[in-house]
C-alpha cells in the first residue's frame, strides 16, 4: 500500500508540474509576442493560447487525486476534463503548420480542415474507449475499437504532416523548414505516448495502472504542448531577426 500510496502522491507532482509549466508557457509566449515581427506573432499568440487552455485544465484536473497522497481519497480521474483539453488544444496545435507554411484560402484551407477533422476523430475515439475501460475496470471490446479507431486518425494526420506540409515546406526559409520537420516529429514521437497510455489501462486493470496513465498523459503534455510552441517560436524569433538585419 505504501508503493501505491508514493505513486498517487507522484501523479499528484505531475499535475502541478504540468500546471506550473503551462502557465510558464503561457506568460513566456505573451512577453515575448512583441519581440517577433507582426507578421509571425500570431504562432506565438496560438502558441500561449494552447498553454492557457492546458494551464487552465490541469489546475482543476489536480484535484481529481486528492492532496494528501493516500489511494483512499481518490473518487476517479479526470477523463472527461483531460479529453476536454485535448479538444480544445490539440486542434490549436495542428494550426501551427499551416501558419508557419504561410498557407492561405484553399491549400491551407483544405490542410487544416484535413488535420482537424481527424484529430477530433482521434480525441472522441479515446474519450469513447477510456471511459468504457473506466467503469468496467480493465478490457472491453468498445474500448478495443475505439482505441483502434484513435489510432488510424494519427496515422492519417502523420501521412498528411510527412507528404503534404514536407512538400510545402521544401521551398519555405531554412529555420521555418527545420521547425516543421521538428514539430512533424513531436506528432509522430510526442503523441505516441497517448496510445501507449491508453493500451497500458486497456489490456492491465487497476487503480494502480490508471495512475501510471495519468503519469503518462502528464509527462507527454508537458513535452509536447510547451515544446512544440517553443519550436515554433524560435522559428519565427530567428525570421524576425533575420527581417530587422536586413532592414537597417
């Protein structure tokens, strides 16, 4: 019980970390909005808008597993608030590629309706299949399906990321190229981490392994929201330099 108990109070750090570090995403981003070049600041204004929204989440996702470390007061956990965040941020991510591609009207159009259509596939399948395997406490064919489902949606979404956005990216500026390779990598390697996530509390029942999930899922936003902005920031940082040397 002691082991269970270090792992509850551990899950319980990991939601204040990732509370703590999309808040210092958020004020980062906004500070340094005004450093970037008119043009490029609004990657940095949906950068700090997917850690507000993540921010917001996680302060109230924390309370989902008590504050004292004890198993016992430990009601359930924060499913449908954490699929509410993904809802919301995921799509905000996925925006970035096209802003960074300067993709307008119909290409950008057509790529962003393409990216969100199957990420929100992606996020109602999970949600689906983790609440199935929430009340029934380990293995469900609902829950079996919607996993799989989950995950054909991110396969599409990285085909579109590794054919469509590296093609429209061959003739961007070399900083902007290097941040969409990048975030492409975050998609396919970041997001992995999701569905190991969810295989972990589909096939092994048990409180225990659903804090090890929200581990999981804790671990992986951190990374991937604060990240990818980041990424995405010093692009454009190094673009708006570039700008200024060139027009004094």
């Amino acid at each position: 019980m002691e082991d269970v108990n270090l792992l509850v109070l551990a899950t319980q750090y990991m939601f204040w970390v990732g509370f703590v570090g999309m808040a210092a995403g958020t004020l980062y981003f906004l500070v340094e909005r005004n450093s970037l070049a008119p043009e490029y600041r609004s990657t940095a204004t949906v950068a700090a808008l997917v850690t507000f929204v993540a921010a917001i989440h996680y302060y109230f996702m924390k309370q989902a597993v008590g504050e004292s470390g004890l198993l016992s007061e430990i009601d359930g956990f924060p499913t449908e608030i954490r699929y509410i965040d993904w809802l919301v941020t995921t799509p905000l991510l996925l925006i970035k590629f096209p802003l960074l591609l300067g993709l307008k009207e119909g290409k950008g159009r057509a790529l962003l309706t393409k990216l969100v259509i199957a990420d929100i596939i992606m996020i109602i399948g999970g949600y689906i299949g983790e609440s199935s395997i929430n009340l029934a406490g380990g293995f469900t064919q609902l829950g079996l399906w919607a996993y799989v489902v989950g995950c054909i949606a991110w396969f599409y979404i990285i085909y579109l990321l590794f054919t469509n956005v590296t093609k429209a990216a061959e003739d961007k500026p070399a900083p902007i190229r290097k941040a969409l390779l990048q975030m492409r990598l975050f998609i396919l390697i970041g997001w992995s981490i999701y569905p190991v996530g969810y295989a972990v509390t589909l096939f092994a029942p048990g409180i225990e392994v659903q804090l090890v999930r929200e581990l999981i899922y804790n671990f992986a936003d951190s990374i991937n929201k604060v990240g990818f902005g980041l990424i995405a920031f010093f692009a454009v940082k190094t673009m708006s330099a570039t700008k200024n040397l060139k027009s004094t």
